[in-house]
C-alpha cells in the first residue's frame, strides 16, 4: 500500500469534526494548509466557506492534493523556509507536521509572519507514539531511549504533542488544548484487523526504529502489535489539539 493510500485510509479515524469546529473559521478567510498531504483537510476546509493555500514538499501528495480539491491552490514548498506574502492569511492548519521540526518554536515563528494580526493557528500532534499498554518496564525504557536520540539526532520529535501549546504562547496567542478521540493512535481495547495493518505499515517503515533496536527491532514489533491486539490495551499515546487566536 503507498503512503498515499495510507494517509486516505487513516483519514477516516481521525477526530477531524471536533477539531474544526474548535477552529474559529469564517466564510471568506484565507487559511493556509502547511503540510496538507493529499488534500482532505485542504477539501474539508474550503467546504467551509474559505480559499485555501496548501502547502507540501511531496509531488505525489501534492498531485492528489489537487484532484481531492480542485478550489485550492497548492504549492511545493520545503515549510522551514517558506517563501510566501507576509501578512496576508487568516489562519493556519497544521496537523501532524510540527514532530518532524525538533526546532519547531523558530518554525512556528517563522510562519507567523505569514498572518494576519487577529489570526487563528489550530496545530495538532501526537505525543508519545509508542506508549501502548500492555508492557513491561524494559520496554518503557527502550522507548524513552529511543525518543531521546530521535530527538537529539534531529530526526522527530516524539514529544511534540505536549509542547504545541508553550509554542503558540510564545508568540502570544492565547490557547485552548484539547485531547481528540482517535481511532488508531489513542484507544482503549484491542484494535480492528484494519488499525493493526496500520500499525504494521507503521512499524515496517520505521527506518530509524529499526536502526536503533538493531536484532532486537522483531520482539518490539511484535510486543507493541502483541499490546495493541490485547482486550487489555491501553494508549498513553495522545493526540494533541491546540487552537490560538491573537488580537
């Protein structure tokens, strides 16, 4: 299965009515989709009532992109160097795109020269991806070491989810958090057949997990897909919404 069939299948378990209606969104703003992947928050967005400048750095998303939503326009661009007109849009929407940025407060400040004084910025990420229950504290162990030279490395930040809120503080938005509902990332009881293969394809494509466990990466995949399948499994893993208005 591509990235992209993945993306569209994981859509579906998402939290995404919450979030947006948290979102202060106005028929006739201009709102810019950083990070928008195929397109279905970009196609959510503009169902709104809003224009939208959608911006990816992945020809293949990018492409699907535009056909999931003709009305956008979508551009290539890499996000920590964003070349774009300051001040000229209402709000931003980035959803699962501030962990690949351990540096993600200079980003952020960054794209707020991009907005409007009275903007809104909704962000939403994951914290702790790997904390699934059942587990043994060897396990807990590996995954904090994991973390940390993720982060130190510079790869991903696994921990993001609980610093969004600091982030938009910083750059003086007042903030109101709130933990989504998922369906694949942060749920009680076993999985469905259909979040486990998620979660394989996740796993199987984890280039620096594998890296870091070396021969031992085969029981940690199967102890975590062992945790996930367990009418016992509980997630410690959380998906993070943050929404902040200024002005």
């Amino acid at each position: 299965m591509s990235l992209l069939d993945e993306y569209r299948r994981q859509f579906a378990w998402r939290d995404w009515s919450r979030a947006l209606a948290q979102c202060p969104i106005k028929a006739g703003q201009h709102i810019l989709d950083l990070g928008c992947g195929p397109g279905d928050l970009s196609a959510e967005l503009i169902a709104r009532g809003v224009s939208v400048t959608g911006i990816d750095r992945d020809p293949e998303l990018l492409a699907a992109a535009q056909r999931r939503a003709p009305a956008a326009h979508f551009q290539q661009q890499d996000l920590s160097n964003l070349d774009l007109p300051a001040a000229a849009f209402d709000g931003i929407w980035c959803s699962f795109v501030a962990a690949y940025f351990v540096d993600f407060t200079t980003i952020f400040a960054r794209w707020c020269a991009f907005l409007k004084p009275n903007a809104w910025v909704c962000l939403i990420d994951i914290d702790d991806l790997l904390g699934h229950e059942p587990r043994s504290d060897a396990t807990r162990d590996t995954i904090g070491r994991f973390y940390r030279d993720a982060f130190e490395k510079r790869r991903y930040d696994f921990r993001a989810g609980r610093r969004l809120a600091s982030v938009l503080a910083a750059q003086g938005f007042s903030v109101t958090t709130t933990e989504l509902a998922d369906r694949e990332l942060a749920f009680d009881g076993a999985a469905s057949f259909e979040v486990l293969g998620a979660w394989r394809a996740r796993l199987s494509r984890m280039e620096g997990l594998k890296n870091f466990l070396g021969s031992s990466f085969a029981d940690f995949y199967d102890g975590l897909v062992g945790a996930l399948e367990s009418p016992q499994h509980r997630a410690l893993c959380k998906v993070i919404s943050c929404v902040g208005l200024r002005g």
